[in-house]
C-alpha cells in the first residue's frame, strides 16, 4: 500500500512539473490520472518492494550520480580521442564481470551505468555475471578493477 | 533551410525504401522516415502533427510492421514482370498533382484565399468563441467536429477491417493448411497459444526492470497529452498512441497473456467502440439540448464553458478509440 | 556580468555536443564492426545530448522549459541503455560475432 | 549558438544516415536509427529554442520516452521469430574477407 502511495505521489509531482498549470479543473484531472495509473499499475502488478525510485533518486544515490556522470565525461573523452586519432588505437575486448548486488535493481543498475559510460557495453547478464563488450583493454581492465560494482552496492546497502 | 535539408533527406531515405529488398531493413528505414518527418513537421510550425507522428512512428509503427513480418515469410516475392502498368499510373497521377500544384498560392503567401478568409477569424476569434489557446485544438474538435468524427470512424472501420481479416484468417488455416512452398519458412507459433510477439521477455533482467519502472511514467505522459490538448500541442490521437505505446511496452516484456489479465480482448474491443459512442454521444447530447449536433456551447450556461467541457469529452472518446484499437491490434499480431 | 558568464558557458555546452554528436557519427562511419559502433552511439547519446539540453537548461533559466529539459535527460539515461543493450543481445542472437584483438592494422573503415 | 548547434545536428545525422543506408548488417541500421532517434529529440529541442517556442518539448519528450520500445520489439523478433529469417545478410557479412 505505501508503494502504491509513493508511486501515485511521484506522478502526481510529474503531472504538476508538467502541466505547469495549477488550475482547479486540471489538478483535479491529475488526481484521476494519477489515480488510473497506480490503479494500472498495481494491476499490472508492477508495484511492488522493487518499486523505490524515490530512494534511487533521493537516497544515497545522489552520491553515486555526480561520479558516474565524471566517469561518462571521461570515458566520452577517451573514445572520442580515439575515434579521431587516425590510426584507430582500439582493442575490443569481452569479458565477463562479476556484480556483487543483491537486488535485481541493482545489477540492472550497474548493468546500464556500464553501457552507458561509452567504451563499455553490458551485452548479456546471466546470474551475476556480466558479459561487457569494451573498446579497448585498458577500459576492460579498468571495469574489471572493481569499483563501479562496489559503488552500486554500496548505493544498494543504503537504500 | 532546415527544412530543406530535412527533405532531401526524406528523399535519399524514400529512395532507399524502394530500392532495398530486404523487408527488416525496409521496415528500419520507415522507422527513420518517420522521425525525419515528424522533425520536419515542426520546423514547418506543424507541431500537433508532429506530435501524431513521434507518437506513432517512435514505437508502435515499428512493432506493428514486425508482427506483419513474422506473419509473413519475410522474404519478398521475386517479381514476375517489369509493373510497366503501375509505373503508367503512378506517372501519370503524379505528374497531375504537380500540375494542380502550379495553381496553389505559395507556401505562406498572405494574399492566399486561405490567409485571408479562414484562417485570420479562427486565429482572431478562436479564443473567444471556444475559448481554448491551442487554436489547432479549437479547429480539430470544435469548428471541424464533424471532420474528426469521420476520422474516428475511420479509425474504428480500420480496426474492425484487420480484426476481420487477422481472425477469418486463422480460423480457415490452422497450420498445416498453408500453401507448401512457404510453409517451412513460417515463423514457429509454437502451439498456437502465443506468437512472437506475445512471449514473454521475463529472463531479460534488465529489460524487465526497467519497463517496470517507465510504463507507470509512459502512461501518466500519456494522460497528461490527453488533458493538456487544449492549451498545447497534444490531444486524443497523440495520447491514445502513447498510452497504447505504454501498454504494449508492458505486453511485449510480461508476454500477451500477462497484458490480456490487465485487460482483456474483450473489453479492449468494446473500448474501441465506447470511444466513438462517447463522441457521437456529445453530439446528440447537444442536440437534445437545443442545439445543433457536436456545438457544444449548450452544455453549460456559459458557452465558453460548454464548449470547454465537449471538447474535453470528445477528445477523451478519440484517446479511448485510438488507444484501445492499437491494443487490440498488438493483441491481433502477436498470437 | 554574470549573465556573459553564463551565455559563454551553455554556448561552450551547445558547441561541445555538437562536436560530441560529429565525431560520434564520424565513429559510426569509422569504426570496424557494429559491437564497436555501439561505443560511438554511445557517444552521440550521453555527452552529445547531454551537453546539448544541459546547454539549452542554461538558456531557458528556471523555467517549465528547463525542467522538461531535466526530465528528457533523466529518461534518456533510463532508455538509451536499455535500447543499447537489447540491440547487443539481438545482434548475438543473430548471430554475430564480435571482432576482437587490435584492430591496427585492419583498421579501414567497413564499407 | 542554436543555428552552430543545429547546423552540427544536421551533419551528424547525415552521416549516420550513411550508416542506415551502407548497413552491412541489419543491427547496424537499426543502431544508426536509434542514433538518429537521439538526434530527433536534439534538433526539436534546439528548433524550439531557436523560434522561442518551447512548448516543442513535449515532442522531444516522447521520443525520450518511448523510442526504445520498437528496438525491444526487434530483440523479440531476433528470439521468437523465425531462426535464419534475417540472417542472411549476417552471413553475408561474416563470409566477408
């Protein structure tokens, strides 16, 4: 029940942000469309303890945010300098990590942040095993160093 | 300038389309065809069109057009002759429409019949007759009500057309009855519970979770479209693709049978027809109380208000029309 | 004053994506095979959309504008992944191989 | 600025339009399609800014929202459809010295 709530609260601060609008009429046509949504939603047996984004966007999480954009401008850089460096110093390289979270929350997370820093790409995850396609094997070793899967953990732990 | 850009690109794609033989290819290539033009759409200040088309062409076009591929064997039928006939008829059809262009005012010409008759009163006297910012909105359900009545119509003939055809279908082949040639190149519909579109995606872990936390947004977005029609660019046509978009999203990562629990085929039929119901309702509505069919300004006592309230009801009726008929169709193709 | 400031720092983000969004598409013509692609779409979609909406935020001020601007950006990084990830795990469903190992000497562009 | 960025916008697409239509594999069509879906919501949002009219967001936002639903549809092709349907042109490319 506090999962639907929080779920239906957070639509309801989207709706606002968008209409912009705080017009009796259009609030009230919030409520029922929020309303609806959880309603679907809980329906489609979507809410349930996995359902947190208010702790991962408020929680620790905002801590884990501002490195892994650092680390996104800094893989940027790299393949960038890369991509124009005119004899294409690349070295593709697979192998498979290992993520150390508990909750599938939490691998999807350290799944996507891989395959969204560039060099790196999350092509399969099995159990808690990740397949990674990276660019070169400088960005493989570094991957494999560990310390992006001990951040989301540790962002897991205090959720 | 951007737009003449946009547009050699849509012919270099155009072009493309015709030439490759590849229909998962061809089917890629409409996807961007669809996004070039719902770009070009708005630098042509067409925005609510532009809307129509990223709602469409962003997700549903794209599975609606695999389903047909996975029904077919995918493979294009070699050509038997040169279409000289076609080629005739396309040539000619074209060559008189560039001929009836030669008559048109030009693009944004001031002294075009249009700018100055049409347009100036909705532009001049929309915001007091209907009393709704986005004009496009006032002209789409309030001055051309009738047009778009059709237009939902249209929409429940299309739906009825593909659930007549994709059902009579089935019932006369159950599987073995296809035409032999072809019939080590269907798809497997393993069992015929559930297609390829229909199974369910539960083992893609993060596919799963993150559909998981989007649809709730997706659908919500897609409401907001709905109510917000009146004062931007949105309305019923964009919010039911959207919210049929959240819903499919939902369907093609839980399986069909998953999304069927959520709402059955059934109800999702009678929704199609509902929507329409409601719109052609307001008009007898209106009608009943005095005055003329789908001029909402008599169900209040304010006509601002009145009109206010009939366009926010038939626009509801073009979102659950859109909407359910889109579901229903992906329900259709991935058996 | 700081309003000069402010100008040069989202036209310095505007020109920054923009040259993001090139050399990604530069990549995407360069690069040997398509699990290496994949890291220059990536480029496009973090850095060169990113830098061009954080640049377009600074321009709107606190407006409903740059909100929406934040919200595009936060379902981008929810989405773009996701979609990344699926087209991987289509392309070794069908099949294809990834090329490993240097790619100096083999390193024309794949046309 | 927005006329440098959009111009840049414009390029870029150009030349993943190349990479639509150069293939050699189907994926990286597709990937250069969703490459151009990013660009899409790029050149509203610019476009917006650049004729003051911000209310394209909305536009640009259901892109942001929805585009990857029509790659998750191809992964499911890819794993349900028909195997070897849309492969040939893989081989094609893998035969390839």
């Amino acid at each position: 029940m506090t999962h639907a709530l929080s779920l239906g609260f957070v639509l309801f601060a989207l709706w606002c942000v968008l209409s912009g609008y705080l017009r009796p009429m259009l609030l009230g046509l919030g409520l029922l469309s929020c309303a609806f949504v959880v309603f679907i939603a809980l329906r489609m047996d979507l809410v349930d303890r996995e359902w947190r984004p208010i702790h991962l966007l408020f929680g620790r999480v905002l801590g884990y945010w501002p490195w892994l954009m650092l680390q996104i401008v800094w893989s940027n850089v790299d393949v960038v300098r890369r991509i124009l460096d005119p004899r294409l110093p690349i070295s593709p390289t697979l192998i498979w990590v290992k993520a150390s979270q508990h909750t599938d929350i939490g691998r999807v997370t350290y799944a996507n942040s891989i395959t969204i820093t560039p060099g790196t790409l999350a092509m399969k995850l099995q159990g808690d095993q990740i397949l990674v396609h990276a660019l070169t094997r400088e960005g493989a070793e570094a991957l494999a160093g560990g310390e992006m899967d001990r951040r989301v953990t540790l962002l897991e732990k205090h959720s | 300038m951007i737009d003449i850009v946009l547009l050699s690109f849509l012919a270099v794609i155009a072009l493309a389309i015709v030439r490759l033989r590849d229909l998962f290819a061809v089917v890629m290539l409409t996807g961007f065809y669809s996004l070039l033009s719902a770009a070009l759409f708005v630098v042509l200040d067409a925005v609510d069109v532009a809307f129509t088309e990223a709602a469409v062409g962003a997700g549903i076009a794209t599975i609606l057009m695999l389903g047909t591929l996975g029904r077919i064997a995918g493979e294009p039928r070699e050509h038997r002759e040169r279409p000289w006939l076609p080629m005739l008829v396309v040539l000619i059809t074209g060559g008189a429409l560039l001929y009836g262009t030669l008559d048109m005012p030009h693009y944004g010409d001031p002294n075009a019949p249009v700018n100055l008759h049409v347009v100036p009163r909705y532009i001049e006297d929309s915001l007091a007759e209907i009393g709704v910012p986005n004009i496009v909105t006032s002209v789409l359900a309030s001055y051309r009500g009738y047009d778009t009545l059709g237009e939902t119509t249209v929409i429940l003939t299309a739906a009825i057309g593909v659930m007549g055809l994709l059902q009579g279908r089935r019932r006369k082949t159950p599987g073995s009855k296809a035409p032999p040639a072809s019939s080590n190149k269907r798809p497997r519909r393993a069992s015929g519970v559930t297609g390829m579109l229909g199974n369910t995606m539960q083992h893609h872990l993060i596919l799963h979770v993150i559909a998981k936390l989007l649809v709730p947004f997706i659908l919500l977005f897609a409401l907001y479209v709905q109510f917000h029609g009146d004062f931007g660019p949105g309305g019923g046509f964009q919010a039911g693709v959207i919210f049929a978009a959240g819903f499919i999203l939902y369907g093609l990562i839980f399986g069909v049978n998953d999304a069927g629990l959520v709402a059955s085929p059934a109800t999702v039929r009678l929704l199609i027809a509902a929507g329409l119901l409601l719109y052609a309702g307001v008009g007898v509505a209106t009608m009943l109380l005095g005055g003329q069919f789908l001029d909402y300004s008599v169900l209040s006592t304010e006509p601002i208000k009145g009109q206010h309230l009939g366009i926010m009801l038939i626009e509801f009726g073009v979102g659950t029309t859109v909407a359910a008929t889109m579901v229903r169709l992906f329900y259709l193709f991935s058996r | 004053m700081i309003e000069l400031i402010w100008n040069a720092l989202s036209w310095t983000l505007l020109l920054t994506g923009g040259f993001c969004l090139l050399v990604g598409g530069i990549g995407l013509l360069r690069l040997p095979d398509f699990f290496t692609r994949v890291h220059a779409a990536g480029v496009t979609d973090t850095m060169g959309a990113g830098a061009i909406l954080v640049g377009l935020m600074l321009q709107a001020g606190l407006t409903q504008a740059s909100i929406k601007l934040v919200l595009i950006i936060l379902f981008m990084l929810f989405t773009s992944p996701t979609a990344s990830h699926a087209l991987a795990q289509a392309a070794l469903h069908g099949g294809l191989k990834p090329r490993l190992g240097e790619q100096r000497e083999d390193s024309r562009s794949n046309t | 600025m927005f006329i440098a960025a959009a111009a840049a916008i414009l390029v870029a697409m150009a030349l993943a339009m190349i990479r639509v239509l150069l293939g050699p594999t189907v994926y990286d069509r597709i990937l250069a399609v969703n490459v151009l879906g990013t660009k899409t919501v790029l050149i509203i949002s610019v476009f917006g800014f650049l004729t003051e009219r911000p209310d394209f967001l909305d536009i640009a936002l259901v892109y942001a929202l929805i585009n990857f639903i029509g790659t998750i549809a191809i992964l499911k092709f890819f794993e349900y459809g028909e195997a070897g349907f849309s492969n040939p042109e893989v081989t094609r490319d893998e035969e390839r010295p």
